[in-house]
C-alpha cells in the first residue's frame, strides 16, 4: 500500500477523520489495531503510519466514508435541482465532486 503525503499527515496527527472514526466503530480486530496504534503516546513510526492505514481500510472506514460522501453528493444534487436552475447549481456540485473524491 503507497501511503499519500496527506494521508501520512492525518495519521501521524492521529487525527479522527472520517474514515478513521468509522473504522474504530467497526469493531474488528482491525479497528482494535488501529485503536492500539492511536493510543500510543509517541510519535509513529512508518511501520505504525503504514499498519493504521491499512487497518482504516480493513476496518471497511474509507469505504464507508467514501459510501457516504456519495449518498450526501447525491441528495444534493437532487435536492439542488429542486431549488436552484441547473447552471447556478453546477459551480457547487464540481466543488463537492472535488472534495468528496480526491486523492491527495
């Protein structure tokens, strides 16, 4: 697995992100592992940096945040429609489109 700079950052700050916090809720023996490594109280080596980031995706927490991202995208789009002419609409959609599905 090929950690992202940012990715790296987050885990690092031991920051509760979303996938993070939906993969400590998940109740695996990954998110027991992720819990262990977060409440360490040093600094995190690249093993730990790598071993928390795949415990976040074998807990299931990026997928389900990025399940979730997609389900609230997609209420606002067509609740945006409902209000707002498409071409007014389009700006904010590209916007949510950018945050929900980057990769950096």
């Amino acid at each position: 697995m090929k950690l992202q700079d940012k990715e790296c950052a987050d885990l690092a700050a031991r920051k509760k992100s979303l996938p993070v916090v939906a993969a400590l809720g998940s109740r695996s023996p990954a998110a027991a592992e992720l819990a262990k490594i977060y409440a360490s109280g040093r600094p995190l080596t690249d093993d730990e940096l790598r071993r928390a980031a795949e415990a976040v995706e074998h807990a299931g927490g990026r997928t389900w945040a990025a399940t979730y991202a997609e389900e609230r995208v997609a209420s606002a789009r067509r609740r945006l429609g409902e209000i707002v002419h498409e071409e007014k609409s389009r700006d904010l959609l590209a916007i949510a489109d950018l945050i929900t599905r980057r990769t950096h």
